[in-house]
C-alpha cells in the first residue's frame, strides 16, 4: 500500500482526492461568504453557526485541512522530484500541453498558497487568535467588509488577482482531478472540461464580487 501510495499514479491520486477537498471547501467558502451581500446578521449568524456546530467546525476543519495538505504537497513533491529526476507529480502523459499545464499548475498554485497566507492573517487570525470578535468590538462581518474599504484599496486589487489566479488553477485541476480518478474516456473529457471552466468562473466571479460590491458600497 505505502509502496503504490508513493508510486507516480499513487501520488497523483492523493493529489486528486485532497484536490477535490479543495473544490468543496471552495464551494461552500464562497456560499457563506455570498452570505455578506444578504446583510450582517445573516451572515454574522452563518459564521457563527459554522465556528460552534461541532459538525460543522469538524467538516470544515477536514475540508481545510486537506486543501492545505494538497498545496503543501504539491510543493513538496516538485522540490522532491526536481532533487531526484525530472518527473512531476501530475505528468502521466508527457506531451507538451501536459508539461505546459504541470508547469503552470505550480506556478499559480504557489503564488495562491502565499495568497492564502495573507487572507489567514487577515481573518483567520484575526477571528481565532485575538479577542476582537469575543471581547464584541467586531463582528466577522465588519471584518470582511473593513477590508475591502476605500483606504484599503490594494486589498481589492490584490484578492482579485488572487482570485483570478485561483480560478486559472482550477480550470486545469478539476478535470485533472476527476481524470484521475477514473472519468478519462472521450466523453467525459469534453464536460469535465466544460464543467471545470465553470467551476472555475464561479469561483473567480462568486469571490471577486465581495471585494467589489463592498468596495463600490462605500463609495457611494
Ligand atoms: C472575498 C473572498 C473571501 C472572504 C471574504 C473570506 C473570508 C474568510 C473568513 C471571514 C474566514 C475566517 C472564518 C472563521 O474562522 O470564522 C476565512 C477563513 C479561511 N479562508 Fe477565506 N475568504 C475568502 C476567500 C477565500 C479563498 C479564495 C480561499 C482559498 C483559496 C480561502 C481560504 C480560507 C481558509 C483555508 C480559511 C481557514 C479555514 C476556515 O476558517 O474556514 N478564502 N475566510
């Protein structure tokens, strides 16, 4: 087991599957964020519900954590493979897109991880590890919406670039995901295409809109 889960296709598959955690905590992120555009309370009770439902927080805790896993892993795979020998975790077929899409992958893949290093410090931190949502100076609400203020407006460019990259990421990964795991006949390869643009642009589109609805918002 241990000696196919480190084979070339062993890898790609652990790759796969924590790339599909990624797909859903993406989803329903995007979901509970939209939340903000319905109005404070809403969406201060929909974080509040997800940060105390045992279920919940044990959901997105594994959905998180196995995002984190497949970006951690995909850098360190590529330093692994580059010290050994010149084959990359998602090459199984080595014609020139692939290598082109591979090489990509880890391009935009790691300039999203250090994204997300910024976004947890921005929230995560700031929710989990300080008291301004417990002591009531804040809300998570004012949070997200604090950030994407005037004043603050590299943040509005920075994330949206962010998320334009995210979803170039996404485009290859989902159908690589799913190609993986065993849907690579002729058919499916065109909608997983299809279905992965779209998932892609529902991504980039779904997360850019917050910066932006806020942003214009207090303008006005
Ligand atoms: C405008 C878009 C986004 C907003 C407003 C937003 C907001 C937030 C907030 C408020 C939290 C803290 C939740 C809590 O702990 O109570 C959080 C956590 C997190 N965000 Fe985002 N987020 C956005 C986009 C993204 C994107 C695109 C990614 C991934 C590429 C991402 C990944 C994460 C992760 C991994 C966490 C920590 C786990 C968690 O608490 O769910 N976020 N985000």
């Amino acid at each position: 087991m241990s000696s196919f889960l480190g084979s070339s296709i062993g890898k790609k598959l652990i790759m796969s599957v924590t790339g599909l955690f990624l797909i859903m905590f993406l989803l329903v992120h995007l979901f509970l964020n939209l939340l903000t555009l319905v109005g404070s309370d809403v969406f201060n009770t929909a974080a509040h519900f997800m940060g105390t439902n045992p279920i919940m927080k044990v959901m997105e805790f594994a959905l998180a954590a196995g995002f984190l896993f497949h970006m951690v892993y995909a850098l360190y795979l590529t330093i692994v493979n580059q010290n050994a020998r010149p084959v990359k975790y998602a090459v199984a077929n080595k014609s020139k897109a692939t290598s082109w899409a591979s090489k990509n992958m880890l391009i935009t893949g790691g300039v999203v991880l250090i994204f997300l290093v910024l976004h947890l410090m921005n929230y995560y931190y700031k929710i989990k590890f300080t008291d301004l949502i417990e002591s009531g100076e804040m809300t998570e609400y004012d949070l997200v919406v604090g950030l994407f203020q005037p004043e603050n407006w590299y943040y509005v460019v920075i994330y949206i670039g962010w998320f334009i990259l995210l979803g170039l990421h996404l485009n290859h990964a989902f159908q690589s995901a799913f190609q993986t795991l065993g849907l690579n006949n002729k058919t499916w390869e065109r909608r997983l295409i299809v279905i992965g643009n779209i998932y892609a642009l529902v991504i980039s589109i779904g997360f850019s809109i917050i910066p932006i609805y806020f942003f214009i918002n207090s303008l006005m």
